[in-house]
C-alpha cells in the first residue's frame, strides 16, 4: 500500500518538475527574435508615395520636392499615376523615381523606377519592377479602389503595403486610412512584407502632407542604400513620435517618449496586450508557436502611430 502511494507521488512530483521546469525551458529554448532594426550611422525621413502635375498632383515637381525638403524631408519617391517624373533638381534632398501603376485590383507604387511597365497584371508589374532594380508597395489597401484580401492573397515579392495612407483619411476618414487588418493578413499566410505609412500628397496645403512618412536606417543617403534597408525592413512606419525598442533574448521592450497606448498582436491578428498610458512596455516570447509579433503604437487621433514587426522562429 504505502508502496503505491510512493509511486503515485513519485509520478506527480515528475509530472510536476517536467511542467515547472522542463516545459518553459523547451518553450523558450527555441525562440528566435529576427530583429530587422539595425543601427546606422543616421535615420532618415522620407516620403514614398507623393504626386505632381504630371499625374493629378497640384504642385510642380520642383514645388512638392521643395516643400517636402523644408518639411524636414531627407528623401521623397515622386510617384504619379503611370509616370515616372523625373528628377527636378532640388538640392539638399534625394529625388528618387517612383511610379503609381494602375494595376487590377489595385494600385502598386514603385521605388526607383525606371519605367511605368506596360501591363495592368499586377504580379506581373511586381516582377518586371523587382528585375529592373525597383520595389514595389500596395498602395492604400482599405480605400474604396483598394485591394481585397483575396487579390492580396495571390501576390508575392512586394516588399511593403501602406499600412497608412494620408489622402485616404482625407477622402474617405481613419478606417480606410489604416490597414493594419490588411497587414495581418498577409503575414499570417506567411508571407514577408513590411508596413510603410505615407502621404500620397496631391495637394501640400491638404491634410496628408507629412501625416505618414518612413524613417530608414542607412549609412549614407543613397537611394541603393535606402532600398536596401526598405527591402530589409530596417525602417519603421511613423506619424510623428519615436520610440525606441531593444531585443534582449527573446523579450522585445520599448519606449515611449510620451504616454501611448501600445498593442502587441502576434500571428493571426490576435492582440496579446494593449496597455494604455504608457511610457515603456515589454513583452517576452514564450512560444515557439508566435511566428510574428507585430509592436503597434496606437494613437490613431492624435497621429501618434507607429509600428515595428519582428518575425519568430
Ligand atoms: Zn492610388
Ligand atoms: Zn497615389
């Protein structure tokens, strides 16, 4: 008798010490953060999506320039509707060539464009624009002429979507505006695109001028440096504030420089956390099962909005 009550207690207590102290250590053992963010000798401001008088644009080539460059701008992608502007000359910031393409189902906008490609397939725009030296975005993904998921979901080799655009909260107000549902989507099918915010200015004195911007960690302010990060991801989507984040093993802090409202989703577009009134926020990675987390910074009406992705393994 007493026997059998030994071994029964010798059973739980092993039963016990494997989920105690076995369980966390294979959970977290594995864990992989790739943490996209690497520090560079500067961070750069910039513009991806803008337009001019060549397409529907208001302002000149060298006026938008002009204006983006006293905004405080260290770059803009001129992107007109199925045009490549070329370059206007302003000194004191990278002019880079972009495009907007008209493709079915949506619009793609091009960085460092050659050429407005003479199809309206959108995977096929994406591949001619990658082997030319380009990349491409989907543009403005919850605006009425926008991208459903399942146009999104036959898509490959973007390396973003405007997860903020400027001139849709103009037209059509903030839940068109932000796409993070968009976002999730994608990454949840496991593909790898990154989350840019941007103007998409048609007018400098409207509402979306400097609402959404980028900004890029490079070395040096060349547009093969700056595509580079952009392809890597080493940028983040921004509205204004700046807010630091450090990967230490498999916890991911950040912080704030004014008190935010901070939200953690992980794969699926489940939120993990949101904490309200912060100044800093941290959040450990304790399944391997997490194949992304998502950092929000979430002030939507006070143009507080930033994000940060970090992909698991
Ligand atoms: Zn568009
Ligand atoms: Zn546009």
């Amino acid at each position: 008798m007493q026997g059998r009550i030994l071994k029964r207690r010798l059973s739980w207590s092993i039963l016990i010490w494997f989920v105690i102290v076995l369980l966390p250590v294979y959970a977290i053992s594995d864990v992989v953060i790739k943490n996209p963010y690497v520090f560079k000798a500067h961070v750069y401001k910039g513009q991806l999506h803008a337009h001019t008088t060549n397409s529907d644009g208001t302002a000149s080539p060298f006026y938008l320039v002009t204006a983006y460059k006293n905004a405080g701008f260290n770059f803009v992608a001129v992107t007109d509707h199925d045009y490549v502007t070329p370059s206007p000359s302003v000194n004191g910031i990278l002019f880079v060539q972009g495009v907007e393409e008209t493709a079915i189902g949506g619009h793609l906008t091009v960085f460092n464009a050659t050429k407005n490609v003479d199809t309206q397939v959108s995977q096929s725009i994406i591949d001619i624009q990658n082997a030319d030296g380009a990349i491409v975005s989907l543009a403005h993904p919850n605006y009425s002429n926008g991208w459903t998921d399942s146009e999104i979901g036959e898509l490959h080799d973007h390396y973003s979507l405007e997860v903020y655009n400027g001139v849709v909260e103009r037209l059509e107000g903030s839940s068109a505006a932000y796409s993070e549902n968009k976002w999730d989507n994608i990454l949840s099918r496991g593909v790898v695109t990154w989350g840019v915010a941007v103007d998409d200015c048609h007018n400098i004195s409207y509402s979306e001028f400097n609402s959404g911007f980028v900004l890029v960690n490079a070395d040096n302010l060349t547009t093969d440096e700056i595509k580079e990060s952009l392809k890597k991801g080493n940028f983040y989507a921004s509205q204004g504030p700046s807010m630091e984040v450090t990967v230490n093993g498999s916890q991911i802090s950040i912080s704030v420089p004014s008190s935010s409202q901070i939200q953690w989703k992980k794969s699926g577009g489940t939120v993990i956390k949101t904490t309200n009134s912060v100044l800093s926020d941290n959040y450990i990675l304790a399944l391997r099962v997490v194949e992304w987390v998502n950092l929000y910074l979430l002030e939507h009406a006070s143009k507080d909005f930033q994000t940060e992705i970090f992909f698991v393994s």
